[in-house]
C-alpha cells in the first residue's frame, strides 16, 4: 500500500473520530431551560350570569356570581364587586327583561327591579299591547311553546250547517307571527312586598298592537284559540324577532257590504252575506 493511500485512509480515521467526539458532546447536552416571563392581565371581579336565564326569570344565589374579568375589558354597564360589593344581595329580587347566557355579565339594561315599573310592561315594545288568551296544554303544543317562541293563533269554532242541521267545524288563521310573552304563567305583585310571584295557569300572554288586541278578544268567544309554533328559519336573515304579527284580511274588517250585502253578526264576528 502506497504513501497516498495510508494518508488518506488515515485522514479518513480521523474525520469518523472527530465525528464521533462532536456528536456525543451534542447529544450527552443538557438543553439550557428557557425563561418565559408572564406579564400577568390585571383582573377585576365582575357579576355574570351562572346558567342561562330565561325571560322573566328571578336571579338568585344559584343564578349569579362574581367572576374574574380582564379590567380592561370591563364596559361601564358591568356591575363590578369593587363599585357594588352588596349586588349579589340586592339583586336577588330582579328578574331578566331578555334573556341572558351563562357567562354573560349582568348589565341593568337587561333587568327588571321590584321598584322599577312592572316586569310586563318593561318589556312590551312601544304601541305594542300585552292580552292574555286561554288555552290548554293540548292547544300550546304540549308544552313545547316557551316565551319569546313565535305562534300563530287559529281559531276553531262550529257553525251552523247550509240546512240548518249538522254542525261545522271550520279552523282559520287570525294572526301570524305573534311574539309569546308568557305562557302558563301568571306575574302577581305581592302585596305589601317588593317581590313578583309567578304561578303556573291556563293562559298565553301575547304581544299584539291595539287593533290586533281587539279582534283576538272578540274571536276568543266565538270558538277556541290554538297556538301552533312557528319556525326560528321562517324569518329569513332579518329573524322572526324584527318582524311584527300579522292580522289575517279575513279579521281586519276592511271589505265594506257592497250593494245587495248584508253584515251579519254570529259569534262576535262579522260575516259578509251575498244576497244575489
């Protein structure tokens, strides 16, 4: 084996070893720890909601508490412990105006307190008119109507037949899209107490406008009332909470009698008969 060969086998031996010490000091390293510093978010305690809270529902000791808020981030209608140590105490005879979610502050706007005006007419719209109508469970769905739901109202009377004989049973739409205030349940004032009570009834408090109100008074005599459920989709992308209820043309008593027509007045309701 010639000079040039042993020098470079020799320099080969060399790299391979030198590769070897490199490598072992790289791994048997102990990798340097890493210091993260944390600047910690200054936090204030503020009044949320401990489970969703439905239209009408009284706060309490199991429905609020005090939870820690980024203070930059609390807005001046938040209730904080720091201005209002004694909230959870005061607050525990008001009741929610609109509905509130679990984690949501508690803000004033969204309360209804005993000193204040009364729970349903802090919630009515302005030119809106809350009526109560009868109903059972059979006619509420089962239950399944709760408040804030859209329904609309049908009336189911029997008449008399062409003949004079058997009677018929005729169902028709008097109002669309009606917003449910309540239902089977009554709000009393306690006397001489600043405290609601709600107790469970037969009855639908509805949201309607004047004229709306006194059709469905005078139908509500003529037979019985049914609420059926409308769908959430049925809105479009505006929601069924922007749109108001509407009355059947049937009710709205804008076909005046004509010339050989008479009005006939059966059940509370007008009925224009053709004499030709």
């Amino acid at each position: 084996m010639n000079k040039a060969r042993l020098l470079i086998l020799g320099l080969a031996l060399g790299s391979a070893a030198m590769a070897g010490i490199l490598a072992k000091g790289v791994i048997g390293k102990k990798p340097t720890k890493e210091v993260v510093e944390v600047n910690r978010v200054p936090m204030v305690q503020v009044l949320v909601a401990a489970k969703d809270l439905a239209l009408g529902e009284r706060l309490g000791d199991s429905t609020i508490n005090w939870r820690d808020w980024p203070k930059d981030n609390v807005g001046e209608a938040m209730i904080t412990k720091d201005g209002n140590p004694e909230a959870l105490e005061t607050m525990k005879l008001a009741r929610a105006r609109l509905p509130i979610f679990s984690g949501e502050p508690i803000v004033d706007r969204k309360l209804v307190m005993p000193n204040q005006a009364g729970f349903m007419s802090a919630i009515l719209p302005q030119g809106m008119r809350a009526i109560s109508v009868a109903i059972s469970e059979r006619s509420a769905v089962s239950g399944f109507i709760l408040p804030n739901d859209r329904v609309d109202v049908i009336l189911t009377r029997k008449l008399d037949g062409p003949d004079g004989g058997n009677k018929i049973v005729r169902s028709e739409t008097v109002l669309s899209n009606v917003r449910v205030l309540a239902i089977n349940q009554t709000f009393r004032q306690e006397p001489a107490e600043d405290k609601v009570t709600v107790t469970e009834g037969k009855t639908a408090v509805l949201e309607l406008d004047p004229v709306q109100s006194e059709v469905i008074t005078m139908v509500e005599s003529a037979g019985e009332l049914s609420l059926a459920l409308r769908s959430i989709a049925e809105g479009g992308d505006s929601g069924l909470q922007d749109t108001r209820p509407i009355l059947s043309d049937k009710f709205s008593n804008k076909k005046k009698p004509a010339g050989g027509e008479r009005v006939l007045v059966r059940y509370g309701i007008e009925t224009v008969i053709t004499s030709r």
